[in-house]
C-alpha cells in the first residue's frame, strides 16, 4: 500500500491502483429494493420456503442465511416483498437505520428494509458493505416521519458515493472480509473465555 496525496482519493491504496476515484449517485451503482408483508391472514402465505426477514434479524452477523419467518411462492407473489440474490446487502431503514447484512443465500424482506443491489461488475457487495458507517450516516440524516425515522429507496439512491474501478473495490472488500474474518474469531475466543469463567464462578461459589 501506499499515501495518495489528494483529496479525490483515499489517503491509502494499494500499489497497483492508481486511477481517481469516480462520484456517482448510490442509485447509479445499484439497485434499491424495498420490501413487503404478505396479509399474515391468509396461511396459504406462510411457512413455505423462501426467507423473509425483519429489521430485528439483521446487525449481528455479517452474512445471513436463514430468516425466522419465511413466506411461500404465493406470499411473495401477492406482497410487496421482492426476490434478492445472494450478494444483495439487506439495509434497515427504519426502527433503527443502517444495521446490514450481506445475504449469502436467496431471500426477501419485510417494509422494513431498502436493500442494495449491487449493478454486476460495477460495485462489490463486501466493498459496499464495509461502508455501512457512511450508508448509515446518511440514512439518518436524510430520513424523515412524525411517527419513526424511515429513509426511502429514493433518498438512498441520492446518496453521492466515490468507488474506484471494480478490481480495486474486491481488493479493498478482501481486504476488510479477512479483518472481520479475524474479529470474529478472536470474539469467538472471547465468549469461550467468558463461559469458562462462568462455569468457574459457579462452581468455587455455589
């Protein structure tokens, strides 16, 4: 890596890139795509196969898989509620702005979300994602509602973004993926420590 000198780039890059970053609109480098509830009075619509998650599933883990609910063909069909493939970055936008995830399996969402759909060989889901801090700043200062802060798909695809070439964006996304990669393993061990430390304590004072 090294230190770019202006301000149209990172302050750090790898040494192979050296063209500018470009400014684009969120909405030009991806899709936006809400989401929607089936009528949860028709069963017909319910328990079938196709995940279907809420604000509340999302912020914990980096990639999801499985939803708590899923809905079945004709929920989806007669809903709001979209198809995303794998790859899409579920974003919540509202009841809690910003907190996203990355779908490593098909699924839909709930009202609750505008997701990004990366344009193919144009933006890379992990070097989106890992500017969730950036997404979930502007969200907040542009949302709007009398009863909760929501942003709409609109307003996110207004978002202003710079994003170099696309082999760069994976570089960069490889990058964070191995970094994140390292917390949880290290979180991983520190929950271990947490739980043996509690078996401990129980044990030496009953």
């Amino acid at each position: 890596m090294f230190l770019a000198k202006d301000s149209v780039n990172p302050q750090l890059r790898f040494n192979e890139f050296n063209s500018n970053w470009e400014p684009y609109k969120l909405g030009e480098i991806a899709e936006i795509v809400g989401g929607g509830t089936p009528s949860t009075g028709v069963p017909e619509y319910w328990d079938g196969d196709i995940d279907w998650y809420s604000p509340t599933e999302i912020g914990e883990s980096i990639y999801v898989a499985e939803s708590l609910k899923k809905i079945t063909e004709s929920g989806l069909n007669k809903s709001s509620a979209k198809m995303l493939p794998t790859g899409t970055i579920l974003f919540t936008s509202r009841a809690g702005i910003g907190n996203t995830a990355i779908l490593a399996k098909t699924g839909s969402t709930n009202q609750g979300f505008q997701s990004i759909l990366p344009k193919r060989n144009i933006l890379d889901s992990y070097f989106i994602f890992s500017r969730t801090t950036e997404l979930k700043k502007y969200g907040e200062i542009t949302g709007a509602g009398s009863t909760f802060i929501e942003v709409s798909g609109k307003q996110m695809a207004q978002m202003p973004i710079c994003i170099p070439c696309f082999e760069e964006q994976k570089k960069i996304g490889i990058f964070f993926q191995k970094l994140d990669h390292g917390i949880t393993l290290q979180q991983s061990k520190v929950d271990k420590l947490k739980n043996l430390k509690q078996a401990y304590l129980q044990k030496l004072f009953p």
